[in-house]
C-alpha cells in the first residue's frame, strides 16, 4: 500500500461513523465504482467538514477488490506524490481506510455540491459558471502538460466547494505520467453522456478525449443541461447533450429526424453540415443566464464556439486544453471580474461566498 506520511489510516467503522453509518441524508452521489458521502469529523469541541468516498464492487463493471486497490493506490499517488499534489482544484486527501475488500478515502471539503445538480439551479449565477469552466480548463491542462489522461470526465465528478471553485475527486481511469492504465472490461469507455463518440469504434485514447469531455460540461454550464440517465428514454439522443448541441447548431432540415435514430445516420450527417459553414452565430446560453447581470452577448457567441470545437466530431480538430484556457482568459466576463474568476495557483481558501457569484 503507497501512502503519505502525513495521511490518515482510518478503519471502515471510523468511515462509517463520519457519514452517520453512510445514511441516505449524507448520500451525495455515485462514482464510477464506488459511492460518496458528506460526513464530519468531531475533533474536541471543532467539527472538520469531509466527504467520504468508498469503492465497492459493482456488478455493472464486474470490478475487483484488487483492481479497487490499484485504484486506491493512484489516486493516493496522484493526491500527495505528483506534481499535481496541493493543486486548489483537486480535492485535499486527509486519509484512507484499506482494509479487505473495503475501501476508502476522506477528503478535507467544504462542500457546496456536486456541478450535475448545480447545472440546474436558477441560483448558480453566470459568474459562477464561468469561474468554474475556467478553473477546471486550467487543471486539465495541467494534467495535460504531466502527459496525464483523465478519461472519465463528468459533472457528477466535480464537487463546487463554498467558494464556487471545482474539486475533481474521481479518478478511476487515470492513465499517464507514471499511472499505469486498470481498466476491468474493454468496454469501460468513461462517463456516460461525456465519452468521445470516436472511443467505441477506434479505441484510440488522447488529451482530446479529455477536451471532449470537457466541452459536453462547457455546453452543460452554458446552457443548464445535464446527462440525465433516467431520462433516456423520454429524450433519446437528445438526452446527450452534445448531441442536443449539435441539433441547435446544425438546424437540420428533414422533418422526418427522430431522435432515436443511430448516431451513425443521420446524425453525423446533420452536424457535418454545420461545419460546413465554420460559423456558429447562435448562442447556446439558456434565457436565464442571459438576464444575469454579468452576461455578455459577445461571450455567448465566444463560449459557444469554443464548446462546439471541444465537440468536434474530428478529434484533431478539437482545441488543445492550453487553447481552451487560453480562450476562456480572452472573454469579457474573465477580464472584468478578474479577482474573482481566474484562478488562484495555490491551495483555496475555506470558503466563504465570493461577491456577485450568488
């Protein structure tokens, strides 16, 4: 077992104890392979705000408890041995419990929510949003320069701590920079709603899988659309929302366009023809967010651009994650709230609302 000096060992009882016996009220949602929890830690009369998370063995991957440990291992690796290790938009690991086929972590975090269920809310202001898109571009890209591929990217994955900046907290196919690739099934493509359509027919990982990804949470943050699973059948293709992206931008013509239909027909069709133009002239903002004060049209025609690019059929036509930020850096919301939304490159303050995100 690799772990830090300064890390906790915890037992699964002491887990447990945190998040109120992993009870439903402390549920805050599902990972790839395992589960997380809000929960506190009772320190003499100070109360410590953590999220737990464990790994179990899920039916749905046929994983391991050895490929669980492999994965608890990286992820220790990643948070306290890397050159990533302190980055304010990864979460602070405190400890660990490894115990026989009983895994988990403990994550120092004022936690706000998850960025899926905050998509949603009339209350996640645009200022918000763009601070989260800008500083989560600047971790990929970090990750990027360290030759590091996430590939299972997803809203779900990013806790919003109280101070509206993204935590990553998953990391279950890191591959890279000394990572070595677990993977329980050749299948296992990432994030549903957020893999890169070309994975399942070539196979062929890159950073642009990542940046796909990244463009599905861009249009997600843009225009309040999620990857609702229990919606798949109700909305079809369009439940995915670069698909619904792309049938906004590509206004395709044929009347006879049903939603249930392959990705491979007429869907891919639809968007080439809006490539043909390289313009995008409409943006994909929702109303809402158009009314906030800190909106500005010209950045809504920007963003949008630049999340469609991220979800380039052609992977080499996809921008770089250093082009990304670079992009973002460059809107007019960015250059006038400065002090609130380009990142900090040292570990985040505990908390507090920053003015105008709320």
């Amino acid at each position: 077992m690799e772990s830090a000096t300064d890390l906790v060992e915890y037992n699964y009882e002491a887990l447990a104890s945190f998040t109120g016996g992993f009870c439903e009220e402390n549920f805050i949602g599902d990972t790839l392979y395992g589960k997380v929890f809000r929960g506190k830690i009772q320190q003499g009369l100070k109360t410590q705000e953590v999220v737990v998370k464990i790994w179990v063995n899920c039916r749905r991957f046929a994983t391991t408890p050895e490929l669980q440990k492999s994965r608890l291992n990286n992820e220790i690796k990643l948070l306290t041995n890397s050159g990533l290790k302190g980055h304010p938009n990864l979460v602070k690991l405190i400890g660990f419990c490894c115990e026989t086929e009983r895994l988990g972590v403990v994550y120092e975090l004022k936690l706000l929510d998850t960025l899926e269920k905050l998509i949603l809310h009339d209350d996640f202001k645009w200022l918000a949003r763009i601070k989260v898109a800008l500083e989560f571009a600047c971790l990929l890209e970090c990750f990027h320069d360290q030759q590091l591929w996430h590939r299972s990217i997803g809203a779900a994955y990013l806790m919003i701590d109280q101070a509206f900046s993204p935590r990553l907290f998953d990391f279950p196919m890191l591959v890279g920079g000394g990572f070595g690739e677990i993977r329980s099934r050749e299948y296992d493509l990432g994030s549903d709603g957020y893999i890169d359509p070309l994975i399942g027919l070539t196979g062929a990982w890159s950073d642009k899988t990542d940046v796909f990804a990244f463009g599905v949470v861009l249009l997600g943050l843009i225009a309040k659309r999620v990857y609702d699973v229990k919606k798949r059948k109700e909305l079809g293709l369009l439940n995915y929302v670069h698909i619904w992206a792309w049938t906004e931008c590509g206004k395709p013509q044929s009347k006879n366009f049903r939603v249930k239909e392959k990705p491979q027909s007429k869907l891919w069709g639809m968007f080439k023809k809006h490539k043909e133009s390289q313009l995008i002239l409409k943006s994909l903002v929702d109303k809402s967010l158009e009314n906030d004060e800190h909106f500005d049209a010209g950045d809504g025609i920007e963003i949008t651009k630049l999340a469609m690019r991220c979800v380039d059929e052609y992977p080499k036509q996809r921008p770089t994650m250093k082009e990304v930020v670079r992009c973002l850096r460059e809107l007019d919301v960015v250059k006038k709230f400065s002090c609130f939304v380009l990142p900090k490159m040292s570990v985040a303050s505990s908390g507090g609302v920053v003015p105008g995100l709320t």
